[in-house]
C-alpha cells in the first residue's frame, strides 16, 4: 500500500468519525429541545441548530459519495445510542439546564476541531470538492459555540432566579 492510500484511509476513518458524531449530537439535542419550557432562545437555537445538523449530515454523505465511499451505520447506531443515554441521564439532574447547556459547549468545540482537521486531510487527499461543505458545516459549528458562550451567563442566570424563587429551573 502507498502512502497516499493511507492518508485517504485516515480521511475516511475521519469522514465516518464526524457522521457517527453528527448523528450523535442529534440524539442529545432532539430530547433537551423538548425539555426547555422557560428557556425559549436556547430551544429556539438548539432547533436551528438541529436544523443544521441534520444539513450537516447531508453534506457529510455528499463527501461520501464524491470519494466513493459510505457511512459506517454500526458506528452511528453506536454512538447515537450512547447519545441518547447521555441526554436522559441529564434529564434526571436538577440542574439538567446547566449540564446540558456546558456539555453543548463542550461538544461545539469538538465539532470544530473534528471539521478543521477534515478541511486540513482534504487537501491532502485531493479532495478539494470537499473543502466548501467541510467549511460550511465549521461556519455552523462555530457560530453555535459562539451562542452558547455568549448565552450561558444568561442561562445560569435564569437558572439561579428561578431557583431562589422556589419554581421548577431545570428545564
């Protein structure tokens, strides 16, 4: 096997590694959209976001077929699973709003880093038809991890008062 043959492989392994991660964080932010009745700019941005994802998803199978390859399901189903199991373990905390609201940050960043290195493997591969799908779902990620930066004090906040005044502030 040549070099260029294992460099394709990595940027395979990291095509199928940002769709199973994709699918994942649908399975954590679908249940917590449900869940934010008194926080209704971090559901509305979350369902934007499930938006773009979903749309993330889509660019991602693009590239799959542009390189003639596919997702790997079982990883997907794997981690979507584990995703979803996550998501409900918060839901039993009482400040589910908070952990939920961190652990989104925290993810966002992986996401970026995930889409920065692709966008970097891509070129080379010669995968250049990639590299504009790649940026756009980064521009998405970043600007999201950009949001919940700037609205976690606002959260927190919200959080807090709803809780001195006795009412329910998880969700």
């Amino acid at each position: 096997m040549d070099h260029s043959d294992d460099t394709r492989d990595i940027f395979i392994v990291g095509l199928r590694n940002a769709h199973a991660m994709e699918n994942q964080a649908l399975s954590v932010m679908r249940p917590q959209v449900e869940r934010l009745e008194h926080y209704p700019d971090l559901k509305a941005m979350l369902q934007r976001h499930i938006s773009e994802t979903e749309g993330q998803i889509v660019r991602l199978e693009q590239i799959f077929d542009m390189v003639d390859e596919s997702p790997s399901g079982l990883k997907a189903t794997l981690l979507s699973a584990m995703g979803a199991m996550a998501s409900m373990s918060h839901s039993l905390a009482s400040d589910e709003v908070l952990k939920n609201s961190m652990a989104n940050y925290m993810f966002e960043h992986f996401e970026i880093a995930a889409y920065t290195s692709l966008i970097t493997m891509a070129g080379h591969v010669g995968a250049a038809s990639a590299v504009p799908l790649l940026e756009q779902s980064l521009a998405e990620e970043r600007r999201f991890a950009d949001w919940l930066h700037d609205a976690l004090p606002t959260v927190t906040d919200t959080f807090m008062t709803r809780t001195a005044a006795g009412l329910q502030a998880g969700v």
